[in-house]
C-alpha cells in the first residue's frame, strides 16, 4: 500500500506528457510543497519563498520538481 493517498494519473508540463526520468513511468502522484532554503538570506526571498508542486513517479517514486509561475 502507498503511502500517497492518491491516485497516480497521468501528467503532462506545457502540454507535453511527462516520463519519470529515471524509470520512463507515466503516472504520478501530485503534491504541492513549499522550498524553504536554509541560505534564503543570501538568495533572493522571491525565490526562496515560492510554491511549488512535485510529481511522484507511482513506479519508482522519484520525485520531479516544479516552481509555479
């Protein structure tokens, strides 16, 4: 059993389907995060505070990051 609790679908990134970059999967499970960078006071805040959103990969669970615009 997963510990995702949702149901892998299948994604695409600017219209494009995406493939797991380590093992070609093509479902994924969705999550929205928040980067919090330890070295956010030398970065710019913008940056450091942004959302973000990542796509597990069901088969291998390698995870692909994604800033929202």
């Amino acid at each position: 059993m997963s510990v995702l609790k949702t149901e892998p679908v299948p994604a695409e990134i600017d219209g494009q389907p995406l493939k797991c970059l380590m093992c070609q999967g093509e479902a994924f499970h969705k999550r929205r995060s928040h980067i919090d960078v330890a070295l956010s006071s030398v970065m710019s805040p913008d940056w450091a505070d942004r959302e973000t959103y990542c796509l597990v990969c069901d088969r291998c669970g390698f995870i692909h990051w994604f800033m929202s615009k």
